[in-house]
C-alpha cells in the first residue's frame, strides 16, 4: 500500500479538544522532493496537523508514516535524526546564541552522524539561505527575516529528508518574502528536500508549489496542482465566500 | 569534538597557565599562612563548588533549583553514617554518588516542570528531606543530632582544593562541549531544543545530577569539620540560597564570575561577621540588594561594560 515515492503519509489523522474536532479523517502525502503546500482559512487545523506530524500532539486516531515506518507518537527529538525538523510561526531561535551556534545544534544533534563535520555542514546551510556573513552575531541583534533564514538553516543543518514550514512569511514585507522564496526554491534543488509548508499568503503558494492541499474546519476539503486548486468551487467558497459576506 | 567559539569562554592560550598557577599557589597556602588563612580558604572554596554546580545546570538551562541544600546535606549525612566505616576520601566520594543517585531520581519527577513550578518544587523537596530526616531521626534513631569523625583543616584543605580543580575544569568543558550548546538551546527554547534533536529530557537530568555530585562530595567533606550535625544544620536552606545569590552577584553566564562572585561574598560574610556580629545579615542584604538592582550583570557585566565603554571613548578621540 506504501508507494515507493512516498516520502512522508499522514492517514486518517483525527484529533479534538475538548469535544471540539479539530481534525477529521485527514490524509495527506508528501513525495520525495515534492514541495506541497498546506493552505486553509483561519482555524482550518493547519497547524495542528502540522503539530501532530512533528510529534506535539498525539493523534486520537490515525497515524503518521516515514518511508512507510509508523512514526506516530515518536518523541520529537528522534524524530528530526529520522528526518523531519521544522520551522515555526512563531520564530523559535535561540536568541543569546549566535546565528552559527544556532545552526550547530542542527547540524550537531539533529543528524544521525551527529558531531563529525558539523561545523561544515552548519556552514553550508548557513551560506544556501545567505547568511554566512552572519555566523558571529547574536541572534536577538538579526531582524525577523534573517531569524527565519537562521530557522531554516538550522534545519537544513540537520540534513532532514523533509521540512516543515509553518507560515514563513508570517510578519515579512515583500522583500524578504521574495528572498524567502528563492531561499525555498534553492533548497529544494540543492538538497533535493521534500517540503510541506503551510501558508496564509495564497499566491505565494500558488506559484512555487507542486500541489497544494487545502484544509476547512478540520477537513481537507482539495489537494491538486495549483492551477486545478485556484478554479475549485469549494476552495473559493472556503476562501472568497468569506470575504465577500464580509464586504 | 568541534569547539565553538562562543565569545564568553574565550578558548584564551592564557587561561591554563593562569589556572595551573593559581592551583599551584593554593596548593602552597597552607605551608606559608596560618591555621585561620587555611580554614577562610576552605570556606571560600566550598562557596565555589556549590556555586558553579548550582550555575553549570541552572545557569544555560534557567531552571532555577533552590535544591543544593538537598544535595549538600545528603552529603553531610552520608559523611556521619559512612564516616567510620570507610577512609575519607572514599567517604567523599560516597557522598557524591549518593546525591547524584537523589538528584537522577528528582530529576526523573521534576524536571518535566517549567519555570516557576520546578523552583518552588525543588524548595519543596529539600524541605520534605530535612523534615524527613528529623522524623527518621527522632522516631527511628531516637536523637536529633550525630557525630561525624573529625579530620584535619589541613587534608579537608586539599580534599577541597581537589573537588574545587574537578568542578572548573569539568564546568568550563562542559561549557565548550556540544553538551553546553545543548544546555543553552534547552534554556532558549526547549520545544526548538527538543525538535533539532536534542534528547532534552536526558540532558537535563544527567547534568543535574553531576552538579548534585559536586554538592554532595562537597558536603561530605565539611562534615568532617563541623563534627555535630542535624537536620537544620544540614539541610540549611541558606545553601540553596547562597549559590544563586553569589552565582547573580558574581554574573551568571561566566565561570570567572562565579568564581569572583562566590569568593567576594564568602569573605565579605566573613568578615562582617567577624567586624560587625550585630549588623552582619543587615549591611549583607543591603550589598545584595544594590547589586541586585545596579548590576544586572554581576561583577563580571560591569567589567564588560567599562571595557565597551573604554573602547567607545577611544575610537571617538580617534
């Protein structure tokens, strides 16, 4: 049942607070060096899907599959050595470290081989988002935006099979968003990473995505190429139907 | 292992051969100064010990545990049951083992609690141990306090100095090793910590227990000096308090300034105590408490910032 290509499968995830389901009968799969985008209205569940995969939630019912192994549940750090790490929305850096002391621990812990030639990788994911001139300073001193590269270089430092990123555009201006996404796009053709990223900004992920899922009250309500998202009726209504009553 | 040039443990070539001289001076301090020297050092060096230990976990981590009173009197205690029994440097070591074994075990109940909550309940816990032992001793033993064998100032000295060397070199590797780059990111942010690998949960409680081996052999060596112990003695809770107060006062997120911080306070406390025995706890607070509110950074921050500014006033004449 496991297809050779698939690299990570979420299966009829359902998970509620509460009483309130917050996840129903979710399935998602994300192939090897495939970037799929995670979009969806506010409260639709996408980060909570996002913390059931990296292991903060356990499921009710469901699980989660890497390379076909069942990883529901796993604690977080063996996790990202099997080769999942993560980004926040809320920027999870280690402020009173350096920007190179933040990608070390990636590259030291996150990775099966830990310590050997570390600080080369650490190095390395540092200058593919553009950041090497920053290795010494202070994270608290770097903008929101070089925090974001710093995240994403710590977790490409630990040499993962896929990342997760949850909303990294959160809170940039156009810009760095710009710089953002050649950063994602660089990623993926270097390291030949598989990506699930989850967004608010739509058009961003229209245009970089290979397909994207959309998720409403706790259901994927679509999951297509793009172009076959942008036209579907439920996703509009989910999305636009919003908007107009709200105009 | 790939060394981290973090800025604050400078890997300065000076640091060995100025602590090589320093061991070797204090090494000398007993042939050349008096009796009182001797003892004032000792106390100096057992402030040392519980401070750095105290500051190698809670330091990076920001869990604040008020438990070294626990582990220092576990200490204590092994010293006056074990004391007879075997010969002191092995009793030292006893000491050690057993509150690491104390520490590895709260460690496994608490420190899945955060900030406030882990604090107020490693208090609690060094107080349910004194008032444990006082039940034991009263109920069980039927007397408060016990004996310890004596041993002179002068192998307490050096037995001190040896746990003293052990405890810096230990801390200023830990420091530079991929376990204090662990210790940091866990005290930054844990999940982050948690999710780039780190088996956070194992590194909390090995380096928390390793501190409390610290504390306990340093406990066990003090016994022998003090002679008649019991349960407030023992389990004081000023030795939870102290190292926080001297590690803040010295700056926490330097060995030196735990060092100078523990050393000052130490001999300040000596000597008020000596100068001015009614005003003593009085002028101390006062100290502490100006510190506390002028020197955010300790004695260490104030170095570092007359030294920012001599360099900003010297590249302006330029």
């Amino acid at each position: 049942m496991s297809h050779s290509d698939t690299l990570l499968r979420v299966d009829k995830i359902s998970i509620s607070f509460g009483g309130l389901a917050v996840l129903t009968d979710v399935n998602l799969k994300v192939d090897e060096g495939e970037l799929v985008g995670l979009i969806g209205p506010n409260g639709a569940g996408k980060s909570t899907l996002f913390n059931v995969i990296s292991s903060i939630y356990k499921p009710d019912t469901g699980d989660v599959f890497l390379k076909g192994k069942k990883i529901t549940g796993i604690a977080p750090h063996k996790l990202c050595r099997m080769g999942i790490s993560r980004t926040y929305q809320l920027v999870k850096t280690f402020n009173k470290m350096t920007a190179l002391e933040n990608v070390m621990v990636g590259a030291i812990y996150g990775h099966k081989h830990g310590g050997s030639d570390a600080k080369t990788r650490a190095i390395d994911a540092m200058s593919l988002v553009g950041i090497e001139d920053k290795q010494n300073i202070l994270v608290s001193h770097l903008t929101l935006s070089d925090r974001r590269l710093v995240e994403v270089a710590r977790s490409l430092a630990s040499s993962p099979l896929v990342t997760l990123l949850d909303e990294p555009m959160a809170g940039l201006n156009v810009s760095e968003i710009k710089t953002l996404l050649t950063v994602i796009k660089r990623a993926r053709e270097e390291r030949k990473i598989s990506i699930l990223w989850v967004e608010h900004k739509v058009d961003a992920i229209f245009r970089t995505c290979d397909r994207v899922a959309v998720l409403n009250y706790g259901a994927k309500i679509a999951d297509g190429k793009p172009e076959e998202i942008a036209k579907d009726s439920k996703v509009i209504e989910a999305y636009l139907g919003e908007s107009l009553t709200r105009n | 292992m790939n060394s981290l040039s973090t800025g604050k443990y400078l890997p300065n070539p000076r640091i060995p051969v100025l602590f090589s001289a320093a061991v070797l001076a204090a090494a000398l301090l007993p042939l050349i100064m008096d009796p009182f020297t001797t003892i004032s050092a000792t106390n100096v060096f057992i402030y040392i010990v519980i401070t750095l230990s105290w500051a190698l976990f809670s330091g990076p981590t920001q869990y604040i545990s008020i438990a070294t009173a626990a582990f220092f009197g576990i200490g204590i205690y092994t010293s006056a049951l074990a004391g007879e029994l075997m010969p002191f440097p092995l009793v030292v070591c006893l000491g050690g083992v057993v509150s690491f074994v104390l520490a590895l075990l709260v460690g496994l109940s608490t420190l899945r609690l955060k900030g406030m909550y882990f604090t107020i309940f490693t208090f609690g816990l060094s107080e349910l141990i004194r008032h444990f032992v006082l039940w034991w001793e009263v109920v069980m033993t039927g007397t408060v306090g016990r004996w310890v064998v004596s041993v002179d100032p002068i192998p307490v000295y050096y037995t001190m100095l040896v746990i003293l060397v052990v405890t810096i070199s230990f801390c200023f590797f830990i420091g530079r090793s991929r376990y204090g780059l662990a210790l940091r990111s866990i005290g930054q942010s844990e999940e982050a910590a948690d999710h780039m690998g780190i088996n956070i949960t194992a590194v909390k409680i090995n380096v928390f227990a390793i501190t409390a081996f610290f504390a306990g052999a340093t406990g066990s060596t003090m016994a022998t000096r003090w002679t008649y112990i019991d349960p407030s003695i023992a389990f004081n809770p000023l030795f939870s308090f102290m190292p926080v107060l001297m590690a803040i006062f010295g700056g926490i997120g330097s060995i030196t300034g735990q060092i100078i911080g523990a050393a000052v306070l130490t001999l300040l406390a000596d000597l008020l105590l000596t100068e001015f025995p009614y005003y003593y706890m009085l002028i101390y607070g006062i100290i502490l408490v100006v510190v506390i509110l002028f020197l955010p950074g300790g004695i260490v921050g104030l170095w570092d910032s007359m030294k920012k500014r001599r360099r900003t006033e010297t590249n302006e004449n330029t």
